[in-house]
C-alpha cells in the first residue's frame, strides 16, 4: 500500500504531466521530470534537460547523462580548454530513472557494466554502436573530452549517481550494489569521488516543493546610503554577504546570479588575488582591494536600518569577488564567527527592462565575459520578447526566467533555439545549427545576420513557432530515436520552410508576412521522413549531421520533389 509521499508523488506526476500538454509516455515523463527536480542546483533550462535525456532503448541504465565544468553546462561544441583555466571542478551527474515502488540490484548492476565500458579513457564508441544508443556514447564521449582536454589543468573530478523511483526504503542488497558501483568507477578513475544517491518518493517531493526565495535581508555595516528613492550603498561584512549568496546547507544559490551574465573564471591569477586578500592578515580593508558587487532588484528597502531587503535579487557584476568569498569561507568555516571585514556593495531598482540592461552591459564592460553572455542586452531581444509573448510564446532572453514563472516548456523559446532556427532557415545551414548549437552567437558576422536589423519580427516568430512544431512533432511520432530526432530536426525545418516559401533560399521578405500555425501534421510527417530517409542512408550519425553532404542530399530531393 502506498504512503503519503507516493499517493502525493504520484498526483504532482498526473498534474504537471497535464500542465506540460507533451507527448510523454509515464515513464517518460518521470525521467523528465526528476531530471528537473535532481538538477535544481544547475539552474538548467527545459531545453538543456531534454537535451540530456539519452532515450528509452539501449541507454545501459543512464537515463539522462550530464557533464559539468565549474557548475556550468558542458555542450557539444563548448570549447573547455579555452573557457577554463587552473584547477577546474569537473563533474559527471548520471541519472536513472524507474517509475516503480522501490529500488532494485538490477539498476545498479547495468550502471557498473557501463561505467566499465564507457568510463575507460580508451573507450571506441564504434565498438558499443548498436549495444548503446548514440546518445548515450555522445553523452559520455563528450565527458572524456572534457576531462582529458582538462587534465593538464589538475581538475578535481566527481561523478554523481542519481538512482530515482518512487521508493520509499533501500535494501541492504541494494546499497551493497552502490557500493559497487562505486568501487568499479574508483577503480577505473581512482582519484575521482564518487557518490550514489538514492531519489525516493520522500526527497522528489520535497525537491519539488522547493521555491527559490524571494525576499533577502541583508545585514549592513552601517546604514546603507542612498543616492535616490531605490539606490543604496552599503558595506556588508564579509560572512553575511557568504550567507545572502548561500542556501541552508552553504551551497552557493546560482539563481540569484544573473543567468547570461556568468562565467566564474576558476583560478586565474585575478582569483587567485582575491583568494590570497581574504587568507591574508593584512591592514587594508577587503572592500578597497576590491571593486564590489552591483545587485539588481525588483524592491530594495532598509527598514531596519543597518539592514538591506532585496526583492529578487539579481547580482549581475561581482561574480568572481562572490565566487571567492563562498569559497573562502566553504573551505575555512571556522573563520565566521571572527569575520570583521566587509565587501561594497551597489543595490538598484531599475526603473525598466531597458535600464536595467545597460546597467548589466555597463558594468561588464572591463571584464572578459563571452559576447553570447552580454547579447541579451541588446535592444533587439527586448522587442522579440514583447512580440512573442502576446502570441503564445515566451522567448527567454533571460534564462530560466519564464520557466520560473510556470510557463510550459513548449511556449518558451531560448536565444539559442531561436538562433538556430535562423540559422536553418534565413541562412540555409541547417548543418551549422546542428553542429554549432551553444557557439552561434560568440561569432559577430554571424550574430549580426542572425538578429538583422532589416528581419521583421513576425518573421523571427515564424521561424520559432516552426521550429517547434517540427520538435514536438517529432517526439510526438515517437519514431526515431532521441539523438536522431536531434540530428534531424532542423533540416526538417529547412525543409519544410523550402516547401512552403517554394525556394531554396528562404528569407525575411518570403516569410514576414506568412502566418505561424500553417503547416498540418502531414506535411511535417512527410518532411521528418524525406529527411531521415536521407540521414540513414548517408550513415545515420552525429557526423552526418554536421557535414555537407547531407544538406546537399536534403536540396536534391527538394529539386525534384518541388521542382525548386
């Protein structure tokens, strides 16, 4: 009979499966979902977990396969060896997922057998094809990248398995298999830790009863100075200000960071510094050593007076100085109770989105943030915002922030998914797109044909209302493959879009005028097959997605089936 936390694990399933209106079988969902619920720390997006998930079929028991660097997702084409520099934290996060009522031996056994195989530095992935789906080998080649492109770096490695079901206890057996488990993976990775941790019914619930809070108080120095109704100065010590960035159990709270604005530097010789001031007893003061931190907020309020409150704080400069000081006091917690210095601090209000923007670019400006980090701000993305919202879709320029405001997956379009749809369809490189998904907007020739100032924006909705079409389709038929249907997906779109503007060229004056919701499910139907006839004949791989010759084949068959 099943207790409290599953009879109320099971109806959160039934609602938010309603709520989401995908195709999802249960157990699909439920993979979905405690991926969302296990994951929270990484602040990922809806996209960036789907991403992960590796498939139903031959996955040998990792259900979604995640790598980290520094708490940053690692995607196919992040280039690891530039981004970071000294002693970076790597991490491997695997998660199976079982909708059943307990926890069982077999899981864990297939999780050791695959680590055994796909854990070896000399793994061949075209020697596990057809045991593992390509996902899966996808997933964990990339983790060998990353660790070997890394090692020269001394990177710290952690690998991180999720066992999820709706169980309530675990059996002795079954924490003898995790030890395993654990041991198979030392032995292979012997300066790796490695943990186990079991998801019942018990910890999804209360992960998903989580909210991020939304009121920070702040303790100050002395009352904070204010230059205007809703801007304040102020000195914070040191140990509150680690606490303000914290959760309860002194993690740091990711979310307040803004979302495109964050790229901790690791140990570079500038963090390195700030490390060295806060270890050292020196006279100066931390605060004129340092250049502070800028927060942002939707209220700020000093009631108390040496006190500030935030309301949905947002710190946008500061995130190497916050990064040190978390990890100052993480690595030396009994230097709270005696903490007397203290760290400058700008609280602001914005009057509106479009301050609140330059505030961010402004005070990034001296610091090497990527150019993809700083696009957002740009006025461009605030008028694609405004337009799709009234017509159903949510375009996240601020990462995570409609998904945090309950909007469903399906309605929420990212900057990279959009530019990737632009890319497929306004500059007919489906090819790019595929093979280039986190990096089309670090480069400016391409970032500027993207986001033309002569596109009009109900084109930028089309082309993102098809491109979703063509990915819910696709999951929808459930006929190919997770790693397929992200192969194909954007060659469907130039497909379809070629079709239906009847040139192989499509662009802003063929499509500005077009409606959204035109395309009825054959034609999609007819599309994803003309394009994963070609793709498994050419092969059928990651790698003939990326190249040309597949693209070529694509506008053959558009020849002669349109006569284009």
């Amino acid at each position: 009979m099943p207790n409290n936390d599953q009879i109320l694990l099971g109806e959160l399933l039934r609602q938010e499966a309603d709520e989401f209106q995908e195709s999802f079988t249960e157990s699909e969902f439920f993979e979905f979902y405690s991926a969302i619920q296990i994951l929270k720390e990484y602040e990922l997006s809806y996209d960036e977990i789907k991403a992960g998930i590796a498939g139903e079929s031959l996955d040998g028991g990792a259900d979604s396969v995640f790598t980290f660097v520094n708490g940053d997702l690692v995607k196919e084409d992040s280039d690891v060896k530039e981004k970071y520099k000294k002693n970076p934290d790597i991490e491997l996060v695997i998660i199976q997922s079982k909708k059943e009522n307990g926890f069982g031996e077999d899981a864990l056994l297939k999780l050791s057998r695959l680590s055994k195989n796909l854990l070896d530095l000399e793994f061949d992935r075209n020697k596990f094809s057809g045991r593992y789906n390509e996902a899966v080998l996808s997933s964990f080649e990339l983790f060998k990248r990353t660790y070997v492109s890394l090692v020269t770096k001394r990177p710290s490695l952690k690998i991180c398995f999720n066992y999820a079901s709706m169980g309530v206890d675990v059996h002795a057996n079954v924490k003898k298999q995790a030890d395993d488990l654990i041991s198979d993976v030392k032995t292979m990775l012997p300066t790796s830790s490695v943990t186990v941790n079991f998801v019942g019914a018990k910890e999804l619930v209360a992960l998903s009863q989580e909210r991020p809070n939304e009121v920070f108080r702040l303790p100050t120095v002395a009352n904070p100075l204010s230059t205007s109704e809703k801007v304040f100065v102020a000195l914070s010590n040191i140990r509150d200000y680690f606490k303000f960035i914290s959760d309860e159990n002194g993690k740091l709270l990711r979310h307040i960071f803004e979302s495109n604005v964050r790229d901790y530097q690791g140990k570079t010789n500038v963090n390195k510094e700030i490390q060295t001031t806060l270890k050292s007893d020196i006279k100066e003061e931390f605060w004129w050593l340092n250049n502070g931190v800028t927060i942002l907020g939707t209220d700020a309020t000093t009631p108390g007076g040496k006190e500030l409150i935030v309301h949905n704080p947002q710190i946008v400069n500061g995130l190497q100085t916050s990064s040190e000081i978390h990890r100052f006091f993480t690595d030396n917690p009994d230097r709270l109770d005696n903490e007397e210095r203290s760290v400058l601090l700008r609280v602001i209000v914005p009057e509106d989105e479009e301050t609140r923007d330059k505030i961010i670019r402004a005070t990034n400006s001296q610091t090497p943030i990527p150019k993809s980090s700083l696009r957002a701000t740009d006025n461009i993305h605030r008028k694609i915002e405004d337009y799709f919202k009234p017509r159903g879709l949510f375009y996240d320029r601020r990462k995570n922030f409609y998904k945090n405001d309950g909007k469903k997956p399906k309605e929420i379009i990212s900057i990279p998914f959009l530019s990737q749809c632009l890319m497929s369809v306004l500059l007919q490189r489906p090819d790019t797109a595929r093979a280039r998904p986190s990096t089309l907007l670090e480069n400016d020739e391409s970032y500027e044909k993207l986001f033309h100032e002569n596109t009009t924006l109900n084109t930028y909705f089309v082309v993102a209302s098809w491109g979703r079409d063509v990915e819910l389709r696709l999951k929808a038929i459930k006929k190919y493959e997770a790693a397929e249907n992200s192969d194909i997906k954007f060659y469907v779109l130039y497909y379809l879009s070629c079709a239906k503007i009847n040139s192989l060229y499509p662009s802003n004056n063929k499509i500005e005028n077009l409606e959204a919701a035109d395309f009825l499910e054959e034609n999609i139907d007819a599309a994803i097959d003309a394009c994963y006839d070609i793709y498994r004949e050419l092969g059928g791989s990651d790698k003939v997605a990326k190249g040309a010759d597949y693209l070529d084949k694509i506008k053959e068959k558009l020849r002669a089936e349109y006569g284009l």
